[in-house]
C-alpha cells in the first residue's frame, strides 16, 4: 500500500548527458560530438553586443541554476562550460576546429565587469586558432551552440566530459548538495537520448521493473536481484525536484524496508551504472526500463 511522506516539491531539473562508459548505441551520437574533429570555427564573446565606445564592457556575472547551485554566465546569462581534456597547468585547450564549432570558446576584454566572480581567477590562453580564450582558474571557459536561451545549461555531462562552471571555475555539478541525514531526494535530469529522466539525490538514474505491480504496488525484485537492483530507500522525508509530489510515495517491501514509488512503480537503481547519466540498465532482460518522471518508461517519450 502506498503511504504518506512529507514532500518537499522544488520544481527544478538539472540536466546531465551520457556517460562515456554509457553503452547504449542511441548515445553514440552525444559522445561523438564531444569529440575534436576538424574544421575552422570562430568564437563568442562574452558581450554578445559590442560595447559603445568608452563604455565598460559587462563581461561576466553568475546565476542559480537550479539543482547545479551557482553558476557563472556571459552577461546575457548565456552559461559558461568547462571541459574535462582540457589542462588547467599550464592552461591547455584540447576542443580545437569542428569541437570549437560545437563549443565556441569564450573571450573577455580587459575593461569587463565582474559580478560574482573574483578577478584574480580570470586570465586568458593564446589558442592554436590565435583566439585569446578567457580562463577561469586556469580552466578554458566556452559557450554551448545549443543553449538557446539564457539560463539554458543543456551542454551539462555532454559526453561525460562537458560540464557548467562554477565561479570558481571548479565544475558545478560537484557543488550538488546530497540528501540530508533522513531524506530522499528524486529529481527529474536531462539524460540523452531520454530527455528528462528521474534520478536519485547524485544524479544516479532510476529504473522500473516490469515484474512488479502498481496496483498494487508490491516489489518483485528481492534477493540477489535486490542485490544487482538495490532499491531507492524512501525515508520518511521525501524531497521531489521537478518531479509531480503526488507521484512520490512508498511501499514496504517484504524485508520490512521501505521503498520508494514514482506513480506507484518501485524504484530501483544498477549497480552497473558506476557514473551518474548512465543508463546501462536500460532493457535489461527485456523487463528494466529508465523510469520517466511521471513514472512510465522514459523510452516510450523518445520522439520517433
């Protein structure tokens, strides 16, 4: 029987690609195109706009993105990346030609207003292209080409290896706070080929198993099958991140454990996803599927 939880409904989502150790085909395409090919590219400056003559160019400035915390931003709140094959000593770009286009490198003038960003972090690299490329503690910062919008921040995990600045120039994600002592945290993440799937408290995703019931809701997978699919544990504060609160509930399982239930089916994790964004359970035995955040299978919304 589903029972009551206290729920703390946040609605936001953060978003995460695939894994390099992802082995899914569908995300082939998300680490390929991670990956420096060739051709010339161009650059976006963090002032989209030039500057009026003998004006301040307003460079820099941060935002809260919601589950990825504080994040720093062009002054059109365009978000900034960092990327994992590029060396912070000395200051070393490895996203040169066709990776570039994907990812054009940010620059800064030296008049640019900081807000949020401390100054003596800012430097810059001389790239191969001879573009000066704005560094952030030594890290090469670039833009995403399919951020659409300020506050986009869809270039996150893309590849495994592309991830959103945090001021300091360290990655954003590892500033994720984790669930608190006697708390259960469900988000909804952006995970390629997906699109939103629900995840735990680090970004671990979920699943269901077709085996089990909804109504009702009774968990099949126990033993050694608990064992390869530990079950999410629903303390009995649940907090819900851009996911539907009167979705989330629980259920004892036969051990006398609780288990949590997104609109009524048991959620699982696998211990085959090492990584966060990894979806390595997904059609296991024809029976595990990553859950949705409205609890259906998230392969049954990739569009046709």
């Amino acid at each position: 029987m589903v029972g009551a939880v206290a729920l703390g409904a946040v609605l936001l989502s953060a978003a995460c690609g695939a894994s390099p150790a992802t082995t899914n085909a569908a995300n082939a395409k998300d680490l390929a195109e991670a990956q420096p090919a060739a051709a010339p590219t161009g650059t976006i400056a963090i002032d989209d706009a030039a500057p009026a003559a003998g004006a301040q160019n307003a460079g820099l400035k941060t935002m809260d993105a919601g589950t990825l915390g504080t994040v720093v931003t062009n002054a059109q709140g365009m978000a900034l990346y960092r990327f994992d094959k590029d060396k912070s000593q000395p200051p070393t770009t490895a996203c040169v030609d066709a990776c570039a286009k994907t990812w054009p490198p940010a620059t800064i003038t030296d008049d640019a207003a900081l807000e949020g960003v401390d100054k003596s972090l800012i430097g810059t690299l001389d790239r191969p292209d001879g573009i000066k490329q704005l560094t952030i503690a030594n890290w090469p910062m670039y833009m995403y080409s399919k951020d659409a919008k300020a506050g986009d921040t869809t270039g996150e995990a893309v590849g495994g290896t592309w991830w959103t600045a945090a001021p300091n120039g360290t990655r954003a994600k590892d500033k994720i706070k984790p669930a608190a002592p006697g708390q259960t945290i469900i988000r909804a993440m952006d995970v390629k080929p997906f699109g939103k799937i629900a995840t735990d408290d680090k970004g671990f995703t979920l699943y269901r198993f077709d085996k089990d019931t909804v109504n009702p809701s009774v968990s099949n997978c126990n033993g050694d099958c608990a064992k390869t699919w530990p079950p999410i544990k629903a303390e009995d504060n649940i907090v819900a991140e851009g996911i539907d609160k009167s979705l989330v509930g629980s259920i004892t399982r036969a051990d006398g454990t609780k288990q949590l239930t997104l609109n009524g089916w048991p959620m699982y994790k696998y211990i085959k996803d090492t990584k966060v964004c990894q979806t390595n359970g997904e059609g296991v035995g024809g029976t595990w599927f990553v859950a949705a955040p409205d609890g259906k299978k998230a392969k049954d919304k990739v569009a046709k």
